[in-house]
C-alpha cells in the first residue's frame, strides 16, 4: 500500500463497499467481545498520546486527528520501566518497548 497509490485506493473503496454492506458489524462485535474491545480502546489511547506528541514535534504537517468520545477521562499513562528486545536470529532493528501503568478507568 505504501507505494502503490492504485492499491491503496482500491483497499479504501473495498473497506468502504464492505462497511456499506454490513452497517453495524463493528458495535455488535464490541458487544460479543468487550475484553478486546477494551484493549483495543487502551492501545488507541496510547496510540493518540503518540499522535498528538509527534504533532507537537512536527508543528507543521498534517497528522490526522483521532476524535476521543470521553474526552473527560485522562490518558496519564505512567512509564513503569523500558527495556529493548534484541533480535538474536533474525536481521531486524531493536526495538524499545515501555512499560505503562494502566490507570483505573481503563481496568
């Protein structure tokens, strides 16, 4: 998707058609699964945080806002500890991984 604008515009039309034809899959699935409903809306939350400080950094681009539907609940994650995970095999870069404290309204 990332250099082939044809395909990347082909997936969006495709996802929309699908969206179009099955309205409401999404909130029933959340209802079926509210655990992975619930992590999803945590990761989401950090994903923002990530967002909105790279938004900061880079003051004139256009990174897209995520709308946030409880807007009253703080996302004050505090960083517990980091540590690196280190491919021993495989030739990847490392990667820094942050450990967060889940504050209570996201339990």
């Amino acid at each position: 998707m990332a250099t082939d604008p044809d395909f990347k515009r082909d997936q969006k039309l495709s996802n929309k058609k699908w969206a179009q034809n099955n309205p409401g899959y999404w909130k029933e699935y959340r209802k079926r699964n509210p655990k992975k409903a619930e992590i999803n809306r945590i990761l989401q939350a950090i994903r923002n945080r990530r967002r909105y400080s790279n938004r900061k950094k880079n003051a004139n681009t256009d990174i897209p806002l995520i709308a946030r539907v409880d807007a009253s609940i703080s996302n004050n994650f505090k960083v517990v500890g980091q540590f690196w995970l280190v491919p021993v095999i495989a030739k990847v870069d490392a990667l820094k991984v942050n450990i967060l404290e889940i504050p209570s309204p996201y339990h």
